[in-house]
C-alpha cells in the first residue's frame, strides 16, 4: 500500500484556474483522457512514496512465519508426547507448575 501526501489548496487553485481558463482550447476525447493515464501512471512508478515504517513491513513477514513454524514444532511436540504417554499432558504440566496450596493457612 502506497502513502500519498495530498497538496495543499494553494498549490492546486493554480492550476485549477489556468485548466478553467483554457477548457474551450483544448479537445476532450478519447487520445487525451489515455495520454492523461499514462502519464500519471510514469509519474507514480517514477516518484514511490517513501514511509517512515517500510523497514518493518519485511521484518512483520519474517517474524510471523518464524512464529508460525515455533507454534508447528510445539504443537507437533505434543502430539508425539501424547501418543507416548497415557498421562494427560495437561496433567504433567499441572504437576510441574504446581505451588501448593491456593489459600494458605492463616
């Protein structure tokens, strides 16, 4: 997605007043409205519009797709667990992490 920076109303009223006075001069058709195109299209290829965040669009992808295969090697991780072990996963983990009681004495 590119960014334009739109111009101000001082730069277009300009130009805006300089197309009203030779609209009768200059024949609409078909050829102008292609030429118009064409040359908009070289303009935006020629200028892209630069953003303060396009070092990150890169780094997003490279991230996502290295999180993505961590969540499929654990997740794989835990398939084959389960499938050795008649224990609940759930259950180890439980042990594990276990810190006594949840209301100590008083």
């Amino acid at each position: 997605m590119t960014v334009h920076r739109k111009p101000t109303f001082e730069q277009i009223e300009p130009l805006l007043a300089q197309a009203h006075r030779t609209r009768g001069e200059v024949a609409v058709g078909e050829e102008l409205a292609q030429q118009v195109m064409r040359t908009i299209r070289r303009d935006a290829a020629q200028h892209p519009a630069s953003s303060l965040l396009i070092w990150a669009e890169p780094l997003v992808w490279r991230v996502a797709s290295v999180a993505a295969l961590v969540a499929l090697c654990f997740a794989g991780s835990v398939a084959v667990y389960t499938k050795q072990h008649a224990v609940p996963v759930a259950a180890v983990w439980l042990e594990e992490f276990d810190a006594g009681s949840p209301f100590p004495d008083k």
